[in-house]
C-alpha cells in the first residue's frame, strides 16, 4: 500500500529511510490495514473462485504485505506481478516475500505502471493505497485507465484510498496518533500535511473517474474513518 503516481510521477518519502520502518507506521496511521489486505484477497480470491491458475497485477505494491494473506487460500497456481516505484519499498518486498515463500511466483518491477512491459491481460488487479496520491482527476483518470488496459474483460479491481476531507475525522486520527505516542510536533506535521491534500471528494466523485475507466457495480469491503476500500469490476 504506497504512493506512485502524481501524473505518474513517483511520490517521495518513501526510499530507504522509510521502507523498513514502513509497515510499523501503517499499522499506526490505519486502523485495521492488516483487515483491508485481507479483505482485498478475499475479494479477489471470491471474484475468481475455482480458478486453477490466475494472474494478479498490484500497483503500488510496497512492501509486500498486501500478498502476505494469499498463504492462506489455497491458490499455488496463482501468480503475481508487484509494479513499485521505490527500489527501497521494493526490497523489503523481495525479502518479505522470500520469506513467505511468495517470490517464486512473483514478478516484481521497479518503476511506474507506465513502464511495465505488454503482456496477458491479467485476471484481476488491486490498487491499494494509491489513488489519493495521484494530483488531480485527470491523472487520477488517467491511472485508472492505464490499470484497465492491462485486465481482461470482466476482472475485478479492488482500490482503496482516502475519500473525503472531514475536520472531525481528522481530529479522530490525530487523536489516535497521539496515543500511540506521535509527538506534538509530528501531529502538527501531519495535521498541515492534511490540510493540504486533495483526497477524492466522495464514493459519487471516486464512481464517477470509475465509470470513466470502464469499472462497474462499485461495492464496499472495508471503512476506516476516511480510508475506504472498493470492490469493481471492468467491463469495456
């Protein structure tokens, strides 16, 4: 669950200073990130049940532990292709997923999804993370678009992101961050950085770039506060 694209322009702030520590910090800015991959393996994995074999595209895959949940599913024919931007996210994955016993059947790419070459359209996708990072609806758009052209019609795509822009919210996870021990300075920090970010205005704003990237039947799996994810489906 990472950055990537801002008119695909890779996002700083996450090379080698960050990416070990990187998980530690979600599970302290999100509130239940371990459910949210879980849930998005699990609708992947409802979407394409009985598939022997299938391929997985992930944007923005960071460090890994998106896959992590897929031990648990009982899918060895499945393969997965991890498109990061950070060579440093990207090599907590590799080891995580070595560790794991996923890298096997894991293609990993440096760079954005622009740059991954041609290949099979791919059976289902998941974009986590993403999509709030990406600098105004047109590149939004544009990014949907390009993770469309590379499924196969009828593939789901799971996507979170943060939707909304509600003090009260806000207040409530700095709140929380407070209590897991985030500094006065730090909140601040954070607190500014929220102000200055462009989230997607609403689930009507988020369906609407959808519609225009080919994804239907919208459908929610998971809400924390202002971070949710969707279930879609693309159909050309």
């Amino acid at each position: 669950m990472t950055h990537e694209h801002s008119a695909h322009a890779p996002v700083h702030g996450f090379g080698a200073d960050r990416a070990p520590h990187y998980d530690a910090q979600a599970a302290v800015n999100l509130a239940g990130y371990q459910a949210a991959y879980e849930l998005g393996v699990s609708a992947l994995a409802a979407q394409l049940d009985g598939q022997d074999t299938a391929s997985l595209l992930y944007v923005g895959l960071g460090t890994g532990a998106e896959l992590v949940p897929y031990q648990r599913f009982d899918v060895p024919g499945w393969r997965f292709t991890g498109v990061e931007p950070s060579g440093a996210m990207l090599e907590v994955a590799r080891k995580r997923l070595e560790a794991e016993g996923l890298l096997a059947r894991t293609h990993l790419h440096e760079g954005e999804l622009r740059t991954l070459p041609p290949g099979p359209p791919f059976d289902g996708a998941q974009l986590m993370g993403v999509l709030h990072h990406v600098e105004g609806e047109q590149a939004r758009v544009e990014l949907l678009r390009e993770v469309t052209r590379r499924l196969k019609p009828g593939a789901p795509l799971v996507l979170g992101c943060r939707i909304g822009k509600d003090p009260e919210l806000t207040n409530v996870e700095l709140r929380r961050l407070r209590t897991y021990g985030v500094t006065p300075e730090k909140l601040e920090a954070r607190r500014q950085a929220y102000a200055k970010m462009q989230p997607i205005e609403s689930d009507a704003a988020l369906f609407a770039m959808f519609a225009q990237a080919g994804l239907v039947a919208p459908k929610t799996l998971f809400v924390s506060l202002q971070y949710k994810v969707f279930l879609s489906r693309f159909e050309p």
